[in-house]
C-alpha cells in the first residue's frame, strides 16, 4: 500500500527517482523479513510477470521502479536484467509460466526488439496463457499497439494497474471455453 501512494505521487510529480529509489530500498529491507513469512503461509502471489530490458539496450532504471511496484502490489516478478535476448525471454517463459511478460527500452534503435519479440511469442502461441506490457520513454500507445503489446504502461503506477487489468482479463479468456476452428 505504501508503494501505491509512491506511486501515484511519482505519477504526479509530487516525489522524484531519488526519492522513489529510497522507498524501494525500504520496501525491499522489508520485504527480506515479510517473504519468509508470507511463503510459509502459503499465500499465492497476485500473479506472475517475467519482465527485461530488451536486447540491444542496457537502461534498467525505470524497469527496475516498475518491478518493484509490481512486487509492492504483491506480483511475483522474475527480472531478467538489460539487454535481454528473445531466447532468454522464451527460457524464462518456459521455466515461470508467467501471467504477463514486461518489456522495457529506452533507445529508439532497440524498441524494434519489442515488435520481434511479440511476433515470436504470438507465433509460438502463447497467447492463450500470458499478456504483454511495453514501456520506455520512447514507446507511445501507438507503437505499443502497432507491436502488438495487449498494453503499454506511461510510467511505474501505470504499470501495476495495466498489470491489474491485464491479470485480471487473461483470467476471464481463460475461463472461456477454446472455440474449435473446424
Ligand atoms: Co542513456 N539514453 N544511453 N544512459 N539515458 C537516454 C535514453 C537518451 C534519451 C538520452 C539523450 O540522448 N537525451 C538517449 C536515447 C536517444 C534515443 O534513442 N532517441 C540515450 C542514449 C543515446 C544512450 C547511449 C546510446 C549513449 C552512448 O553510449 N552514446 C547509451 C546506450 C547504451 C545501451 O543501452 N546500449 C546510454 C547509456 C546510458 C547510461 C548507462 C549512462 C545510463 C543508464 C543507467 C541505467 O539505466 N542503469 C543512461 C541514462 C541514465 C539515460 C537517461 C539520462 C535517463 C533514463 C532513465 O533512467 N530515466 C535518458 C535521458 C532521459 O530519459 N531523460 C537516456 C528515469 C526512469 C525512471 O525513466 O526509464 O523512462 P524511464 O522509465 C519510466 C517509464 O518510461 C516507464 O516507467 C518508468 C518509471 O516511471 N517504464 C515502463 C519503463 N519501462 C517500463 C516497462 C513497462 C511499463 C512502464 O512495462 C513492462
């Protein structure tokens, strides 16, 4: 809940980086003493994103504030790090099964990577089983559309509630029957 309110003020302009890196830290020093305790109790995690910086680009500063919104929200976020490689996407995807896959860029020349990436994951039919968010600060809602993402996130509040909603319809497809073609 405290991340929330970061958040939405880092939203508003209201805080900066600085003061969003301190927060993170913070939670983090909590969470080191909540994470035993919470996986002891069993209780299951909101959902799970595998999330990276694409190939090509080594920025993680904002990817970084929005997986730790997302594990302030109570995902369980599997980091991949910069420059992150569609095989190591697809690797990854393999080993988590995750709700929703997260990509961030922030050069112009690597957020093309986005658009292979979805293409591959489409191709493989993943679909039925995860979403895709984009964000960065050279990807606009239109790009994200024109990739394919199912969503693009403006900034770290953002993000967690397209995560929400993404979660939250994935489900809803799931619990549709598959429509057979023939
Ligand atoms: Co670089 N860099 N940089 N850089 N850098 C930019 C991006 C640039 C705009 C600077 C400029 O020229 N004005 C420019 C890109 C130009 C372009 O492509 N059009 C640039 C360049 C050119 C480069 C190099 C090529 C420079 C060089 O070597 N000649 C090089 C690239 C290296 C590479 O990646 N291969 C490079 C290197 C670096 C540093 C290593 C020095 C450092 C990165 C350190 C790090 O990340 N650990 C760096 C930095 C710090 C920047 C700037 C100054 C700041 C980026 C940042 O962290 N912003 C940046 C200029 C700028 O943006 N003013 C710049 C703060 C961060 C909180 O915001 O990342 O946008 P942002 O994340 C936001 C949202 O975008 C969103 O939420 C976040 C939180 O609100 N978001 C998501 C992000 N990912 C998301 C994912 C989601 C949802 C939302 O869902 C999955």
């Amino acid at each position: 809940a405290g991340m929330t309110v970061v958040g939405i003020r880092f939203r508003d302009n209201i805080i900066f980086v600085p003061e969003v890196l301190i927060s993170a830290r913070a939670m983090k020093a909590g969470m080191a003493i909540l994470e035993p305790i919470l996986t002891a109790c069993g209780i299951p995690p909101a959902g799970k994103v595998v999330m990276g910086t694409v190939k090509g680009d080594i920025h993680d500063i904002g990817k970084n504030l929005v997986g730790m919104m997302l594990k302030g929200a109570g995902f369980q976020v599997f980091d991949l790090g910069v420059n992150t490689n569609l095989a190591k996407f697809q690797a990854a995807i393999d080993q988590h099964q995750p709700d929703l896959v997260g990509m961030s860029a922030l050069l112009t020349t690597t957020m093309g990577q986005m658009k292979v990436n979805i293409e591959a994951f489409d191709k493989a039919g993943l679909f039925r089983q995860m979403r895709v968010m984009v964000g960065g600060a050279p990807v606009s809602p239109d790009y994200a559309k024109a990739a394919g993402a199912h969503g693009y996130g403006k900034d770290a509040a953002s993000a967690v509630e397209l995560a929400m909603r993404l979660l939250k319809e994935l489900k809803q497809d799931q619990s549709q029957p598959l429509i057979n073609a023939d």
